[in-house]
C-alpha cells in the first residue's frame, strides 16, 4: 500500500480544520446554506433526504486494516452502525449530523483517509481494478499512476471548477474490472518492450446519454501520459457545455465534435501546452513506487489456527469456484467477500462486521483489502492453503456467500431511501429480486457465472444498470414508481450498453420479469453461452415477450 508523505499529511489535516471552521461558521448562522453547500460538497458532504451524507475516498479501491477499523468506528460512533460502498469504490455514511463531521474527517486524517473530491465538479476519486498487482492476467500494476494522477488532480486550482465531474479509471490487466470505457477517461496500461505505455479512451459513461468510450490515443509513454491527460482537461475544461449539467460531459462534447475534430484540438493545447510541470514525472512515480509496502509471501504461517476438515464440503467447493480467483504468486490466491448476503442491502457493512474484516484481512491478508466497484470486499494475498480456514470464519461472520459474478450479486444505488435525487426505491427491489432467484434453486448454481443484475433508482445510473445483463432502471410515473428494463448489457473490456425493452413494469413485478428473463435464457443458451450472445442470436423480441410475458404479437412495441 502507498504510504502517504509527510506533504500528504499535513494536507489532509489541514483541509479538516479548515472544513471545521467553515461548520463552525455554518452553525452560527454566519454562512447560509447557499453560502456553505459549495464548501460542504468540496468535503463530500451531501444534504440527502433524511440526514448529511457523507462520501469517503478510497482512492483506487485499496484499503489497510487499520483503515477499515477507523471507518468501523466512524460508523458505530456518528452513524447508525454501517457504512455503504459503492460503484466508486467509495463508502458512504448516509445518518449523519453536521455537527459531527469536522470530528469524523479528523478520524479520517489520522489513518491516512479524506473525503476531499468526493463531489462536485472536479476530478472524482480514481477508480481502479481491484486486483491490481497481484491478478494472474496483469502486465502492468496500474496503483503507482493511479497514486501520480491522484496526487496531480488533487486541490488542482484549473480543474477545480469544471463543467461537470470528471472520472477516471485505469487498469494494467488483460481482463477489464474496472470498467474504463464507461469512463470520462479510462486508461489502459500495457508493457510493451518492458516499458509502460499506456491507451487512453475518452467520452465514456452512464446516465441519461450512455456512452462507450473511444480510443483517442494509444501507445503514450509515461513521460507524455501527464502532458496529455492535462490537455484533455482543458479542452473538456473549455469547451464543455455549462448552460446545460444533463449535457455537460465530457462524451456530449466528443459526440457534438467527433473523434477526430476533438483529437485536433488537444493537439493543438498539447503543442502549445508548458511541458516545465511535467519534467519530473517520470521521478516522482519512481518515488511513488519506492513508497508502496512490498508484501512479502511466506511459505507458512504457524500462527494461524488449524483448519477444520472441509474435504468435500460442497459449500466450500462451491464458495472456492466462485468467490476465489487466480493469483500472479504460486500458492496464493485473491479472494472476493460478498456483501449481498440473502435478504441484506447490497454494498452494506456493519461496523461489526467491518472490524472482523479488518482482523481477518491481518490474518490472512497481509492486512491489506480492497473495494471492488461491484460493492463487494477482496483480500488479495491470501495462502491457498488458508482458504478453508477463511472460510470458515467468513461463514461464521455471514460472510460467506458464493455468489461472486452470480444473478445474486447485485449492484444497487441507496434509492429513494436515502438519496435526494432518486425517483424510485432500489434496496428493496434488489432485496425482493435476490430472495426470489435464492427461492428458484435453478437460478442459484454456479452456471450462470456472468450474468449480471443492476439496478439504479434514478437516471444518474450510479449502479451502472445499462452494462448489466439484467438493467433495472426505477423512474416515477405519475407518483407511482415504474421500472424499466434494459438487456445485453456487458461490463468488461467489450462492454455493450443493454437495450431498453419497452415501457416500464410494477415494483411487485420486477421479480418475475427477472425470473422469466433468467429461465429464457437457460432454455435457449448452448454450452458456455453467455447471456449477451444468446441475446443477439435470438434477439430481442424473444426477450421483449418473457419481459412481458406475452406472445410476440401481443408484446409492447
């Protein structure tokens, strides 16, 4: 893990006390709400529905054990005893008073965490595949440039104010987890003659106007990754439409001016860009580098307790194809700790269940975690021959489901329950859709690996329900919520966006459009079929009538 410099430090400690005066001020009435939002949203620090929400950074999805126990405490102590990660690789805490929150970011500084950029219109937290510098299919660890553009985009006084928030996401793997194209800039990392160089794709994201990302440069070297991702910004920065936020995006401006047109224009900033701030680039992620914690591997640990006798325990064969992953290191592995237990909020953790993670991932993890963008937990140096003793004190904790990549592990947005700008409730119909596929033991095994279910409870997509195999998109009709359901989507390095089916359906009949989804397409699958191809090769209105449960001459159009 990076450990942070003495310049970090002081930054993060000094943003608190800064943030507290500024709530101090609040309180006593000497800033209007007007007046305090800007400030409160620089800190991450939302007004939802019932309570302060507050977004905490994990900057690239990594996380130490003492961390996770500070976030543990922040939850028992301010909150109502969890914390909710997110598509961001983020945690929320949705019950807070404003009060609290100056104490909260000190708990935050001493451990090495913020909430600074958590919102408004700036370069967000940098999102990364959780499997970074340990998955079997990596060329290149992508957490050092993902550590450089943090420190680079961080308070940066230019892109402080764009027209709308900006992401970024960057993987060093073969396999994308982290979903670049569906970006504002998704950087993929790959050696080449032992030397990084990197693809830079540009105009992806979700919301009202999905986009899949394109390929604007390929092949950029490290000394000139720098240069060029600031010349983006300052054309996105400059051309970027303000008089409108729903068009506001950086992949509105690359569909009004074409691939081509937009890369002119950044060629142009970029020969005319002052290279001087970029001349030590290539030192500092040298420096960068020098400052993460190498894990050692051992061969042993005689400290661990012995493992019950699991042969052949279908549970644990099971939880072993599903939930654990292939490791760079002979003789270990990357395991991935579900958090959408049967009948439980996905992405929620208690502070309970937090501080047993955090013990086991000192066990078993070098004390190191990740946050996935799935909302789930991965502890990646974990022994193979441990895997049954881990097990088995996840099970005890339940935390144990195998459902990894499975229909059950659904992505779902905090909704209308918590969130000011949702149309419709999400928890609850993720709850109801897991509890009736858990109940149709059909849909419950192992061979419907990579078929998805997202659903966002609103059109801001933040549970990225249009690259889900199974979209569930909760909008309000007339005061009733209505969902809509979008298929085919895809949610790795050939990511598709799903197509919408027709007019929405009822909360209650969410379920069942699910169900019958589900039961189309193991009917029709062949071996090893995905659901994407068995989609396009029988087609959509094949699946418009299990939707709707109609014959295809009575189906909505």
């Amino acid at each position: 893990m990076y450990q942070y410099t003495e310049f970090d430090q002081q930054l993060v400690e000094q943003r608190s006390a800064e943030f507290r005066q500024q709530v101090e001020r609040r309180l006593a009435g000497r800033l209007t709400e007007d007046e305090f939002k800007p400030l409160r949203l620089m800190n991450g620090l939302y007004l939802q529905l019932h309570a302060y929400m507050l977004r905490v950074a994990i900057p690239y999805g990594v996380l130490s054990a003492t961390q996770l126990r500070a976030l543990a405490t922040i939850a028992e102590r301010f909150d109502k005893g969890y914390g909710h990660f997110t598509t961001r690789q983020n945690i929320q805490f949705n019950w807070l008073s404003l009060v609290d929150t100056p104490d909260i970011l000190d708990v935050l500084a001493s451990v090495q965490m913020h909430a600074i950029q958590t919102s408004g219109n700036c370069i967000r937290n940098i999102t990364s595949d959780p499997f970074a510098g340990v998955s079997a299919d990596e060329a290149v660890d992508p957490r050092p440039i993902c550590e450089l553009l943090r420190q680079w985009s961080t308070l940066h006084p230019e892109f402080a104010y764009l027209p709308r928030k900006f992401k970024f996401a960057i993987t060093g793997a073969s396999n994308d987890r982290a979903l670049i194209k569906a970006h504002d800039i998704g950087l993929q990392l790959r050696d080449e003659n032992g030397q990084t160089v990197t693809d830079i794709w540009v105009g992806g994201g979700q919301g009202r106007t999905p986009k899949v990302a394109q390929l604007l440069y390929s092949g950029v070297s490290v000394e000139e990754l720098m240069p060029h991702l600031d010349a983006i910004l300052r054309v996105y920065n400059q051309y970027g439409r303000r008089d409108n936020k729903y068009k506001a995006r950086i992949k509105i401006l690359l569909a009004e001016t074409g691939i081509e047109d937009f890369r002119a224009t950044v060629d142009a900033e970029l020969d005319s860009l002052d290279r001087a701030p970029f001349a030590h680039a290539r030192a500092t992620l040298n420096d960068i580098m020098q400052r993460f914690s190498a894990v050692r591997y051992p061969t042993g640990d005689a400290n661990l307790p012995p493992a019950d006798d699991n042969t052949g325990s279908p549970a644990f064969d099971h939880w072993q194809q599903v939930n654990v992953k292939p490791h760079k290191v002979d003789g270990h592995s990357i395991v991935v700790i579900s958090l959408k237990p049967a009948g439980g909020i996905p992405g929620d953790a208690t502070s309970a269940q937090m501080n047993a993670i955090a013990d086991l991932a000192e066990h078993y993890s070098h004390g190191e975690l990740r946050i996935t963008h799935r909302q789930n937990i991965v502890f990646p140096h974990v022994q193979s021959q441990h895997l049954q003793q881990l097990w088995q004190a996840l099970h005890a904790l339940g935390l144990g489901e195998s459902n990894i990549d499975l229909p059950t592990d659904i992505i779902a947005c905090p909704g209308l329950d918590y969130c000011a700008l949702a149309t419709a409730r999400s928890i609850p119909i993720a709850q109801s859709i897991s509890g009736h596929i858990r109940a149709n033991e059909r849909n419950t095994g192992k061979d419907l690996n990579g078929v998805t279910i997202n659903i966002s409870g609103c059109i801001n997509a933040c549970a990225h329900h249009h690259v889900a195999s199974i979209g569930v998109l909760g909008l309000d009709r007339n005061g009733t919520e209505n969902y809509q359901i979008t298929l085919g989507g895809r949610a790795d390095g050939n990511i598709r966006i799903g197509e919408r089916m027709g007019p929405g359906v009822s909360a209650d009949e969410v379920p069942h459009v699910v169900e019958r989804v589900i039961n189309l397409y193991l009917d029709k699958r062949q071996p090893d079929e995905s659901f994407e191809h068995v989609y396009d090769r029988i087609g959509k209105q094949s699946f418009k009538q299990a939707v709707y449960n109609e014959d295809a001459a009575d189906a909505p159009a």
